[in-house]
C-alpha cells in the first residue's frame, strides 16, 4: 500500500479521539513477540524512572481538541537501556509538542542492558521502536494524525532506538498476518538531543528524513555522535538543522531544570523547525523547497 493510499485509508476513520487522560496502548496485544510469557509482569517505577518493561508500550497525549495540527511524535526516552527517564524526557516532552499542536506517544521499550535482561538493544528495542510508529500510523484517523508526517524523537539512548528505526530497514511487509505489520515505519523526520552512537548508518541517505539535530559542546560522547550524524546529512545533500550548545552537559532533558537561558529555551528551536519544514502545516513549504 502506498503512502498517499495509506493517508486516504486512515483519514477517512472516525472523528478525531481527544482523550484529557493519557492512554496506554500495548504495542502487542498478546505481548512483545519472545516476551509473551512476561506481558503481565509489572513494571518497576520511582521518582523519574521505569523500568522492568517486559510489555512494551506506548501512551498517547493528544493536543486539546481544535489544536491539533496533525503532527505527530513516537518519543524514545533515554536511560542507557537500564531505565527509562519517563518523566523529563517523556510526558515532558509529549506535554511540549501538545502545546504546539503535535501528538505524542511515549514508547516504553525492552531495556537491554538492565540487571539480568534476556533482550538485545539492536534487536528488542529497535522492534519495539519500529512496531510504535506502525502502531500509530494504524490509529492515525483515530487520534487526528497524518500518517505522513509521524516522526520519532529520542533523548540518549532513547536517540539510539530512533537511529536504528530512521536509517535501518523500516518497510512494511505485506505478506505479514498482522496487519499492523503491512504498515511502514519509517520516520517522516526525526529529532535528536544528545544521541547514543548505536543506530548511526555508515552513510546517510539523500532521501534520509529530514533531522533537528541537538546538543551541548561539554557533552563529549554525544557532541561526536551529533557532529558525524550533522557531515553525513551534509554529505548527502540531506535536509537538516543542528544546533550546538555551549554548555549543558549531558542529559537536561527539555531544559525545564538548567540555569542556563540557552538550554532552558531549546525546546523553541524545535518548534520553529517543525514550523519551517512544514511539518506543523503541510501546506507550507520551506524556502530551501525540501519541506514536506
């Protein structure tokens, strides 16, 4: 099915589902595939953190109904695949892109590298990431969302999962008995704040979703990682924006908690880059003509 097809399909559902209460969706309804048998076992949560995530999920917040612009987000928290930092860099950044008018579903996938974990980074959280943007695009008419125009986002390790669902294999199989499986998943565009190196391409595409790519220059792990992705993108002739920040370290979240104004204000450069790609309004195209 083509994407023009697909958009048709999933448009033409039901009116819009505006929900003031987050809703958690199981991206199986039988479980993760290997990790059916664990589907009921609760998950581990305090403070900022989850963990203990053996049915993976996703919980969608909608914007308020009328703002809506379509957007839509699948957010990767971070947490170097032992934890998840739900909180700071999930339901705050869902409540941020709400604001604008963008739908946002927080995925809560299989951490690897947790005490005693049975899953593999580049196998179990790179499915979980790439069902939860088919998961989406499958509901999309429900939730007011434009199947082209889902993006991924992912902070740290949370950035990893994202790298390996924009620049691995993402195409739908048709063959495939779940249907959700028939629906693609690549990324329309994708954000990354201070991104893990697992996931990177050896080369990146012309046709690699255009990207917003941030970072702070005393955060030396992820400013190589920000800095390799940003040449590749160049490289290619693809479209992308980076933003390098002086200072910030590694791991502010949405900036709600820095002192400094430039790490504070962050989130705004994103929304002035979904706003000049095009991606807050498809009808709007960018000046470079590479909008979508």
């Amino acid at each position: 099915m083509t994407a023009p097809m697909l958009s048709l399909l999933l448009l033409s559902a039901s009116t819009v589902a505006v929900s003031e209460d987050p809703v958690v969706i199981p991206l199986w309804s039988e479980g993760a595939p290997g990790s059916e048998g664990r589907r009921d076992e609760p998950e581990e949560a305090q403070d900022y953190w989850v963990r203990n995530v053996h049915n993976p999920t996703i919980t969608a917040f909608l914007p308020p109904e009328g703002e809506a612009t379509g957007a839509a987000m699948v957010i990767c928290p971070g947490g170097g695949h032992r934890l998840l930092v739900y909180d700071a860099e999930g339901v705050e950044a869902a409540e941020f892109l709400n604001g604008i008018g963008v739908a946002a579903f927080v995925l809560k996938y299989r951490l690897a590298r947790e005490e005693g974990s049975p899953y593999a980074i580049e196998e179990h959280a790179r499915e979980d990431g790439l069902r939860a943007m088919r998961l989406v695009r499958s509901r999309a008419g429900e939730w007011g969302v434009d199947p082209d125009r889902v993006g991924i986002m992912g902070f740290s390790a949370g950035g990893e999962v994202a790298s390996m669902v924009a620049f691995g294999p993402s195409g739908a199989d048709p063959a495939a008995s779940d249907p959700i499986q028939r629906i693609h998943a690549r990324p329309d565009f994708l954000v990354q704040v201070y991104p893990g190196p697992i996931g990177l391409p050896e080369a990146v595409p012309s046709d690699a979703p255009p990207a917003f790519l941030l970072v702070a220059n005393d955060d030396r792990g992820a400013a190589r990682v920000i800095d390799s992705l940003f040449r590749q993108y160049r490289d290619a002739r693809a479209p992308v924006e980076a933003h390098v920040l002086a200072r910030g370290g590694h791991g502010f979240n949405m900036g709600n908690r820095s002192r400094l104004n430039s790490i504070k204000t962050w989130p705004d450069r994103l929304a002035d880059w979904l706003a000049d790609t095009g991606i807050l309004d498809p009808t709007t195209v960018a000046e470079d003509g590479r909008g979508l």
